[in-house]
C-alpha cells in the first residue's frame, strides 16, 4: 500500500474532477452549450447554479465546455511541445556539434520574439482551428523543453554509466531512451506540470484577444472576455473562470510535486 | 585537570527523511569518550559511516544537518558547552577551538583574498588589532612553510596549489591563538607526494605552537605519524582507544589489526613473457582546443593474462591514457594493437569484438552505473548485447556472475543506491566481466574505497586473473595497491614515462628523484617514518 501525501491527495483529487469534467461534459451539462436559457446575467438560482452569462447562457454549462476545449487544447499542446521539445533537446546533447548548434541557435532566434505576439501572427494569417492552435503553441513552446531536456541531457551525458554504454558499443537509440530519458524525467515531469498551466493561461489569453477558441464555442478565456463587462456592474460571471485556471494550476502542480519526489526517491522510482 | 577537552558517553542522533516514509531517529554515535591534554594530539579513525568527523565536530557541540547531540558531556576546560547556550559557543569556535575542513578549495570564499580569511576569526573575536594578526599570519605561513610568505596572503584562493591551499587553511586555524584544532581529513584530497608535505607543515605547527589537535582520517598510517592517542571507530562506538605505538604496535581488537595490515597482500610477480595482448606505441594525445600533448610518446605493452599498474599523481597524464587506449579520446600519433590485430584509435572504427574484449571500470562506482536499472539489468545488458542471452538463461548467467564476485542471491532486483560502496564496485567488476573480456582497464578502483573494502576488491581481482587468465591495466596513485597487484609498472609524470619495467625492478634502487619521491611518499604503518622521509628524499612535491 502506498502512502500518498495529503498535498498529493488534493491535487489528485481536484485534477481528476477537473480532467473527469472535461471528458464527458456532454453528459454532465445541464444544458446545450449555446441554449439561451434565461435572463442576461441572471444571478445563482436552484436553475442557474453559477447564473447566467453576457445573453443568457447557463454559466455552468459554459464553464463546463469551457473546461473541455481548455484542457484538452493545453493537454495536447503540452504534449507535442513534450515529445518535440525533448527529442530535439536529446538529439542536441548526444550529437553535440553543428547539430547541437544548428538546433540551438535556432531556438535561440524562436525564443527572442515574444511567444505571445508570435501566436498572434501566426494565427492572424492562418485559420483559427483546434488543431492549428494545438499546433502553433505546442511548436512556440517547445523552444522551453528544448532548452531545458539539453542541458539536463548535457549534464547526464558525461556521466561515467553513459561512457560504459558507449564504451560497450550501443547505439543513441539505446543511449537515448535508456541511459538519458529515465535519468531525466524527474525535472521534465515537474517542468511538465508548470508548461501544462502557461498553455491554459495562454489558449485563455488567446481566446480572450479573439485569435483563440472562436463562439459559439466555450472556452474559459473567451468566457472571460464575454463577461468582462459586467464586472462593471458588480456581477462576477468573469471570475468564475479565472477560479477555474488557479485551481487547476495549483492542484496540477501538487501532482507534479508529489510525482517528483517519487522518481527521485532512492529505489529509482519504483516502491 | 589540563584536560582540554573531556568528552563523556557522548550520544549523537540523526533525523533521517526517507522520501515517501515518516522521518526516524537514528543513532550515529553511541557511547563515546575521551580526554585531550594540552598539546597533545588525538587520531580519530575509521571507514565512512563510522562517525569520526562527527565525533571530531561534537568538542564544539557542533552537529551538521540534523545532527543532534542528544546525551553525554563535552567539557571544554571543565564547562558543560552542551549547557552553555548560544552565545558561550560562539565564544569558543573560532577562538578557543577552530577547524581545519577536508577539501580546502570549497572552503575558502573565492572572491575574498587568503589574508582577510585566514585573519578573520582573530578580528571577529576582538583578539588583536589587524596589524597583529596579519604579522602573526605572516609568521604562521613562514612556519607552515609556504613560498612567499609576506605576499601569499594577498593572493585569491584559487591562486595557489591544493596542498597551498591546505596549509593556508592550517594557518588560518592557528591565527586566532586556540588551545584546540580539529583537523577533519586534511590531506585525503591531496596528492600523496603533496599529503607529505602538509602532513609534516601540519606536525611541526602543531609541535611548535604547542595546540592540542584532533586529527580525523580513514589512514591509519597517517595519523600515526602524527598523533600521540588514536581512537579507532566503527558504526559509531569505539573499537580500541589508546596510545599510537599501543594501536599500531600491539593492537588487541580483530578490527583494529586488520586495519593494521591492510597493505600486507602479497603477490609474487609473474614470468615476463613477450606474449603481449596489448601494445600501445609512441602514444601522443591532446585534447581538442588545449595547446599542449597530455600525453606525449608513451609506449607500453600489457602482458596476456598480468597486470600492468600505471602510476603517477594528478595531471600525470595516466587516466588519459586510459581514454587513448579505450578511444574515447582518439590519439593524435601512435599506433594500437589488441590481441595481435590492429585497434582503431577512435572508438568508432572498433569492432564489436574489440569492444567486448576490452572493458573498464571506474573510480566512482556510483555514477558509473545507471541509477533507474536494477544490478540484473546493469550485468545482464552485456549478457544480451554481446551474446544475445534472454529471459532465464540471463538471469542465471547473472547470478553465476554476482556469485563469481562474491555477493550471492538477493542484490539482481536491487538499485545502486541500495548497495555499499564495496558492493557497488563489485557490481561493475562484474559487469565488465559479463563481456568475457581478455583485459580490463581498472581506474582508480580502489580509490573511493575504504582500506578495508579496498583490501577486499584487489583481493577478488586477484582471484579472477588467475581463474579467468585476465589482464589489467591497473591506474593508481596508490604505490600499496601497486605493489599488491602488479606484474610490471610504469610510473607517469607530466604526460611521459618516467620509469618502465617489471615490479621487482621498478621498485628497486637506483631510483630517479620523482620515482624516489613517490616511492617515500606513501605513508607506512611505523612510527616516525614521517621524519625519515623529510630526511632523505631528493625532491620535493611539484605541488608544495
């Protein structure tokens, strides 16, 4: 039986609602996610639990969906920034060489431009659809994984039991993905956790500029934007989302923590 | 009472936090006591884990970490400083007690010069004005015998040599006057030729100011040159407490003689043969952007089946000529040949066989195994790379392998970090013995070992080359572990050989000076052996 700490427990806990809720927000929404059902800004009711939004759409239900495009966009991008970022960075290190410095020098010039404004250029000449958006911050992000996997491979790479595996004859496959990759997954996993949460804030701010998720779709940044207004009046419709963003930071976060002092635990990760 | 020190059934406590596990107390010092006169010295010895620094740290009711110091007394001058409070303790370190730390580079401040350091605690104590302690420093380097005295201070500590550095540290422990220093290892991270010298800097000082000292080490032989009580320790209690010529002369525990004769393997040196497996010519070697060779014509041959040990001191170039041999670092000039056939001097163009025929193993066993495989995968990856061996005829293979290095069942499912110092090595032998290889280069194998558990490796690689017929090319600045396991022997010195030959004919005289000097500069188990060494040797250490 494994003890898992209190934090991790939390963090399990509130990260799998929230992945749960993602998943089958069609089945637990009360309503459609564009159904006008009320009043403008009703406030909460029996009906209405977080009341209505900016034309009278449920907030639940709009939160809910919102957690579905949100999530799923930043899981994906996440992902790809992972799997790029890291064989990228890897490759880099075992290389070393022009490799190392074609690919580096080459983040460098991504990495100088403000990833934000260079979203909103790349997607202001393409269309705006999941995937491309999926793209496009997975591939700016990745420059972040890169620059990370490298220098924690760089710093494996001289180890004396990589030596022994080159010494033996093994390929960079093996070098790679047994020697590197086990020994580096403690601070991908936590990096991971952190890039997982500026992918949330960053489709949010995306959509909140307009160049994100597009209505009648729901995505908590565009939710953000179509209340913004009535904040003005004293109706925190536009709260309710950016609730929504630091408790999945915190408790994703609690996760990575918990799952990082296991991988360094002396027995090599495993209990 | 002169008692400086007098420390009585002294307990010390650890809170250790496993990962993933509710943090516990342990033990680490059980029982321990003992008295220092004024001016007389006490050598505390024993393997890592035996608590000696610790035990050397508590006379200032200093714990590192969570170290806690949870019973018995530390009389300094016949006060309690356990009692004393915070403030009586600042009082006391640095001023009546100071310390001399192991490794002088990371204790030193690099962006302060030598003098503000070394006269710090003086000034900080309000024991004498400024001007004071610099002349007294000045006259404590003209005392430890450091070149340039007046000046030295003003250098950085990064510009001066490690044994430099360590005296430096010895004067800036004496500055503030004190009736005791702790000495934690002082010496283990010089070189042998350098230890010598510091160990005689630090002998005179010590005589001369007329402190008493804790001398803390893992060699037996050099704290006994320089103390009058040794105290020998193990897992934290004491094994024998008494005077120098009582422990090295006449010891009484079982623990304590074999300490004693630890250097004593014998082995008788085999036949010179012309069969050699492998020769290595006219070997020149520089690594890439350095101006200068690291190596420079070096030419050896190791017999089939014997041990060829490569000696020298930090720098000589030996572990290079490891990486030359293995192709990690492709020679600039010479040629290579392994078992009659030509060896590629880059490590690309070798044949599998190659490769499997000649295997390594490394100083630190600790970073030379990956730490996510257990000790099946780590042995058993040669087994499948190299013979294609799978699943239970692996396994079993293993197993014969853990038994031929003496570890038996148990240890295949284990990570390294659940293993000794000792067994990790083992763990390596016998990987590189999974490979059947006809020659291993050994690395400084024993030299992050205690004696005891290096006495025990150079014992199983004894047994293996004469049940496997393997040959090594034994690196060391150990000249003991040398003359234990070599047939022949090449002593190194700046990239060249300096000498050349079989053992008995290496080790005999007429010496050169730097063989010489590194002959006499490794410590033996007799008292005042250190007085004759200073006596008589040609040169000194190119490091003083």
């Amino acid at each position: 039986m494994i003890r898992i700490p209190l934090a991790a427990v939390i963090g399990l806990f509130l990260t799998s609602t929230y992945f749960l809720v993602a998943i089958f927000a069609p089945y637990i929404a009360p309503y459609g996610m564009a159904e006008i059902v009320g009043d403008v800004w009703e406030p909460m009711s029996i009906e209405h639990w977080l009341g209505t939004d900016n034309i009278g759409r449920d907030l639940l239900t709009r939160m809910i969906y919102g957690a579905r495009t949100t999530i799923a966009v930043a899981t994906f991008a996440t992902l790809v920034s992972f799997v790029i970022g890291s064989v990228l960075g890897f490759t880099a290190a075992v290389f070393g060489g022009w490799v190392d410095q074609a690919l580096s020098r080459f983040v460098d010039l991504i990495m100088s431009i403000p990833s934000l404004i260079f979203a909103l250029v790349v997607l202001s000449v393409m269309p705006v659809t999941l995937p491309v958006l999926i793209l496009v911050m997975g591939l700016l992000d990745s420059t972040r994984v890169y620059r990370l996997s490298r220098a924690v491979a760089v710093d494996i790479y001289v180890m004396d039991y990589v030596e022994a595996a080159k010494l033996r004859g093994e390929g960079r496959g093996w070098i790679i993905f047994r020697e590197l990759l086990p020994n580096a997954l403690s601070p991908l996993v936590a990096e991971m956790g952190l890039r997982f949460i500026f992918m949330v804030l960053t489709i949010s701010t995306l959509s909140f500029l307009g160049l994100g998720v597009q209505p009648p779709n729901a995505e908590w940044g565009l939710i953000v934007k179509e209340n913004k207004d009535g904040i003005v009046y004293g109706i925190g419709a536009a709260l309710w989302p950016a609730l929504s963003i630091a408790t999945l930071a915190i408790s994703v976060n609690l996760v990575a923590d918990w799952v990082l002092t296991r991988t360094t635990s002396l027995k090599g990760g495993r209990e | 009472m002169s008692h400086i020190v007098d420390i009585r059934d002294l307990r010390i406590e650890a809170t250790v936090r496993p990962p993933g596990e509710k943090s516990k107390q342990i033990t680490i010092v059980d029982g321990v006591s003992y008295q220092i006169e004024s001016g007389k010295v006490l050598g505390l010895i024993g393997e890592s884990g035996a608590g000696k620094s610790t035990i050397g740290l508590a006379a200032m009711a200093y714990g590192r970490g969570s170290v806690e110091i949870t019973g018995g007394e530390v009389l300094v001058k016949g006060t309690n400083i356990l009692e004393g409070g915070v403030a009586a303790l600042h009082e006391l370190r640095g001023q009546t007690i100071t310390y001399v730390a192991q490794s002088a580079a990371a204790a030193f401040n690099p962006a302060k010069q030598l003098m503000t350091q070394v006269t710090e605690a003086a000034l900080a104590h309000g024991l004498m004005s400024k001007a004071e302690a610099e002349a007294r420093a000045v006259s404590l380097f003209k005392q430890l015998g450091l070149p340039n005295p007046e000046t030295i201070g003003s250098r950085y500590p990064h510009q001066v040599s490690g044994g430099q550095l360590q005296r430096v540290m010895t004067a800036m422990a004496l500055c503030p006057k004190p009736e005791l220093i702790i000495f934690d290892e002082p010496t283990t991270a010089l070189d042998v030729t350098t230890q010598i010298d510091v160990l005689a800097a630090i002998k005179r000082a010590i005589r001369d100011t007329g402190v008493a000292a804790i001398y803390i080490t893992h060699d037996l032989a050099v704290v006994a040159q320089i103390s009058d009580d040794i105290m020998v320790l193990r897992h934290g209690k004491t094994v024998e407490y008494g005077t120098t010529d009582a422990i090295i002369n006449h010891p009484k525990e079982d623990y304590t003689t074999a300490l004693v004769n630890v250097r004593s393997i014998e082995h008788a040196e085999a036949e010179p043969t012309p069969e050699f497996l492998l020769q290595a010519q006219n070997i020149t070697a520089r690594y890439q952007g350095a101006e200068f060779d690291v190596l420079r014509d070096v030419s050896v041959e190791v017999a089939r089946g014997q041990t060829l040990a490569i000696v020298g001191e930090s720098g000589s170039g030996k572990s290079t000529l490891a990486r030359v041999i293995t192709g990690l670092l492709p020679a600039a000039q010479g040629a290579l040949s392994f078992d009659g056939r030509t060896l590629s001097r880059d490590l690309a163009g070798r044949s599998r066989e190659d490769l499997r025929e000649l295997q390594m193993i490394y100083q630190m066993a600790d970073v030379a195994m990956n730490p996510r495989q257990t000790v099946g995968t780590i042995i058993g990856r040669p087994l499948a790379f190299y013979f294609g061996l799978k699943g239970e005829e692996k396994r079993r293979r293993v197993q014969e392998l853990l038994d031929l290095i003496e570890m038996g069942s148990g240890f295949m499912d284990r990570y390294p970090a659940e293993l000794s110092g000792g067994q990790k090595q083992r763990v390596c032998i016998a990987r590189a013995l999974a490979a059947d290889p006809k020659l291993i280069i050994c690395d400084e194998v024993t030299s992050a070992l205690d004696p005891l558990v290096a006495h025990g490796i150079l014992k199983l690689l004894l047994k293996l080359q004469a049940e496997k017929g393997l040959a090594y090319l034994f690196i060391t600045h150990d000249l003991a572990a040398v003359t234990a396991i070599a047939d022949s022997i090449a002593v190194m010195y700046q990239g060249k050989l300096q000498r050349y030959g079989p053992k008995s004919q290496v080790l005999s005289p007429p010496f050169d000076d730097y063989t010489d000097l590194l002959l006499s500069s490794v410590p033996q188990m007799r008292l005042g052996w250190l007085e004759d060494v200073i006596e008589t040797r040609k040169m000194e250490s190119a490091g003083n």
